[in-house]
C-alpha cells in the first residue's frame, strides 16, 4: 500500500491543503516526498500523506510548526521502534501525552467558541425575523 507514488496534485486533493502549503511544509522540514519522478516531480507515499493530515489536524488546534515538528519526531521515533530503550519509549510517550492532553484542552475552547456563535448566529436570526415586514395575504 505504502509504495504507491502520488504525485503532489493528488496528494493536495487528498489532504485538501494547496499546493503551496504542502511545499512550505517540506522547506520548513514538516514533510519530504519519498521520492522524485525522473522529471524532477515530488513523489509521496501513503505514510507521507497521513504525514500531512496529522499536521493539518494540528493547524487550527494553534500548535506551532516547532510543536508540529517535536510530534512528528516523537511518534516517527516510536514507530520505528527497534533500538528504543524502556525511559526513552516512556518519555516520547510523555511528549506524546502532552501533545494529546493540549489537543483536548484546545478542542475544549473550540467547543465553546462554536456555541458562543452559533448562539450569536440564532440570536441574529431571531432579530431578523421579528423585524421581517409583514407578509401581504
């Protein structure tokens, strides 16, 4: 599954990020292809792609390009497993937790933030309707 190439205009509409974002997530070092076309063109895999979703999931949650960063380094490194001793696996579990407790905490506000305006949006509605002129039988 994984060795698939898509080239950057699908992996854009998978991930619904332009074209532009994706190359400035790979010169701020967020993601690379994993390959190049005999033309030159960026090839990306699955795992590149699910890459790219972890960090557009993290955007609007306000997390910085250094905590995107710090994350993926953290979870690349318990995916590749291997050589990990038992306190290095606990403490990339621990940047992980605090990634994940700071996601919950943000989703909290968001959640708030939502009802606050959809409360403002029926309020509006609630005003328009009872300023609409009257209707003519």
């Amino acid at each position: 599954m994984d060795d698939k190439h898509m080239q950057i205009g699908e992996v854009a509409a998978r991930t619904e990020l332009s074209l532009r974002t994706i190359r400035h997530y790979e010169e701020t070092g967020l993601v690379a292809p994993s390959a190049r076309s005999r033309g030159g063109f960026r090839l990306y895999t699955e795992t590149d792609v699910q890459r790219l979703m972890v960090i557009r999931r993290m955007k609007p949650l306000g997390f910085t390009l250094d905590q995107m960063r710090d994350l993926l380094d953290a979870t690349d490194r318990l995916d590749a497993g291997g050589d990990l001793d038992a306190d290095e696996r606990e403490a990339l579990l621990g940047r992980v937790r605090e990634y994940e407790q700071a996601a919950t905490e943000q989703v909290g506000k968001l959640r708030i933030q939502l009802a606050r305006a959809e409360d403002f949006a029926a309020t509006l509605g609630v005003r328009l309707e009872q300023n609409a002129p009257p209707t003519r039988p």
